[in-house]
C-alpha cells in the first residue's frame, strides 16, 4: 500500500508541476505579447527554457524552504496528507484556469495542506508538525504583503524610467522597451522556476522520506529534473485564458510599462528566493506590478472590476483549499 500511495503522490506532484507552468506562463509572456515585443509561440518557448533552468537551479534553495515548512508524519498517513492536498490545489487551480483569473498555486498547496492536516487531527491521526505556522508566514503575510510591494514599486519605477527616456522619439523608446521586455520575460520565467519548482521537488521529497525510500536532506538527481521537466512543458502549452486576462482586460500597457511590470516582478521573485527563502507568488508579484505600471498613466487603464475579481480568487484560495484539502483527506481516510 505504500508503494502505491506514493506513486499516487508523484504521479499528482506531475500534474500539479505541469499546471503550475501550464496556468503561470501568462506572468511571463502575456505582456510579451500583449505589446508584440514577441511573437506567441515563441515567448512561450522562451518561458519554457528559462522556467526549467529556474526550476533546475532551485535544487540549491528547496532544503533551506523545506526546513521552514513542516515535518510530515511516516508511513501511509503522511502519503494520504500530502496527497488529499495534491488533489485540492490541481481541482482549484483547473477552476480559476477556468475562469481565467490569475491565482496562486503556492498558496493553494499550503492551505490545502493545512486543510488536510486539519482533517487528520479531526479523527485522531498526526497531523503535519509546525504547519500553522507555515500557513501564517508563507502564505497569508505574503498575501497581505507582496502585492502590495509590487504594486508601489512598479509605480514608483515608471517615473525614472519615463525620464531616462524622454528625449528620445516615442517609436524609437517603443521599440527598444520591446527588445528589453523578451529580456524582462525571460527574467520573470527565470525567478518562477527559481521560486515555483522548489514546490513540487519538496513535496516530492517529503512522499520519498514518509515511504522510506530516501533519508531526510537527500535529494536524488531525478526529483529536480522531473519538476523542471514538467513546469517546462506546463509553459509550452501555456494557459491563454489566463494570459488574455492580464495582458487584455485588467490592464492597458505601452512596452515601457510592460518592461517595468515584468523586471519589478522578477526582482521581488529573485530577492524572495534567494535572500529571503520566502516563497513568493508570481501570478501575485506580477499582476500586482503590472496593475502598478500601468495605474502611473494620465488616462484610466485599469479595469477594476476585472481586477475586483481577481483580488476576491486571491483571498478565497486559502479558505476554499482549506476546505478542499480536509474534504480529501477525510475520503482517503480510509488507506491511511
């Protein structure tokens, strides 16, 4: 029986990976494309690559983020856990696709983690160490926080930027910000790999330690290469729904504010990453400053309600995989 919970556990990890790049390919390219600084296909390509070089180079960052999130229990309780949670985030994740609003699949995973963990302790099984701590600053302080530094930094940067710029023709500076943005996407491809395969290597790991199959801090070659593999692929078939709604209807950008959008995101992923192992949301960082960029314009291009709706998915994800992850955790309960 543990043999197929854990298989049952990587075999969802690969679906959540392959959506998790599948739905987060509009953070990097629909600005890309939005502006025509590139052509679809191949700002999805180039997402593609830079997000399974992220992914590949976050194997150095995921034992740092896992010692800060929880211990799961051994055996087949903890398989059952981390499943029930697996399953919750992919069924929210497919829905707000769906709906084509923007959302975050960290915060989706954690809280359905919580969720789960709560379902266990109901009915007198272990429920997962320190996760309530994890929930409150992983998930609900960057919340709070991270789109709001996203959006103050972004509109603060459109100033300078205007001014570097302003004795050169507007074609000329439309031109250039093009050229810079297929940087600017690549960058923000870079940090989600860099922030979001950390993710689905540590749940992988954490199924591997509760089976017995590896001991705790090991990471075997092929978890990294398997999360690179599939956020990559997620990226390459790209969710459009998602990218039509920030790049068309919550925002109207010139280049330069895409460009501006796009490098203030994947500094705040890099710096989350890298100086504060903090698990930051792409979908939040970069909606918030494209939302930034393009509010720092004499002429209204935000759509609020569109954005309304957005914010609402955002604060609803924690409570709705909460309850979806006990919900599947008390329906597994019975292979624990």
């Amino acid at each position: 029986m543990v043999g197929f919970l854990l298989g049952a556990v990587i075999a969802v990890a690969a679906v959540f990976a392959f959506l998790n790049g599948f739905r987060d390919a509009s953070a990097a390219v629909a600005l890309s494309v939005r502006t025509r600084a590139l052509t679809p296909s191949l700002a999805v390509l180039l997402a593609g690559v830079f997000n399974c070089v992220g992914a590949l180079a976050s194997v150095a960052l995921t034992a740092a983020f896992a010692d800060r999130l929880f211990t799961v229990p051994p055996g087949r309780n903890g398989l059952v856990l981390l499943l029930a949670a697996l399953i919750a985030a992919c069924l929210w994740g497919i829905y707000l696709w769906w709906r084509g609003y923007p959302s975050s699949s960290t915060h989706a995973l954690i809280s359905a983690l919580v969720g789960a963990s709560l379902g266990s302790a109901v009915i007198g099984h272990p429920p997962l160490d320190g996760i309530n701590t994890t929930m409150l600053t992983l998930v609900l302080l960057p919340l709070l926080v991270s789109p709001i530094v996203a959006f103050v930094l972004a509109f603060l940067a459109v100033q300078p930027t205007s001014w570097a710029v302003r004795n050169t023709a507007p074609s000329m500076v439309n031109r250039r910000m093009r050229q810079l943005q297929s940087v600017a996407g690549a960058a923000v491809a870079f940090g989600h790999g860099l922030q979001d395969g950390q993710r689905t290597t540590a749940v992988v790991l954490f199924a591997l330690v509760a089976a017995g199959f590896v001991g705790a801090g090991e990471i075997p070659v092929w978890v990294p290469l398997f999360t690179a593999g599939l956020l990559a692929a997620g990226t390459v078939f790209g969710g459009w729904r998602i990218s039509h709604t920030m790049g068309h209807r919550l925002v109207r950008v010139d280049p330069m504010r895409g460009f501006v959008a796009q490098m203030v995101g994947a500094g705040l992923l890099f710096v989350g990453a890298i100086g504060l192992h903090m698990p930051l949301s792409t979908t939040h960082t970069v909606t918030s400053a494209i939302v930034g960029a393009g509010a720092n314009q004499r002429f209204a291009s935000v759509n609020g309600r569109v954005l309304t709706r957005i914010a609402v998915a955002w604060l609803a994800t924690p409570v709705a995989c909460l309850l979806l992850g006990a919900l599947f955790f008390l329906a597994l309960s019975p292979l624990t």
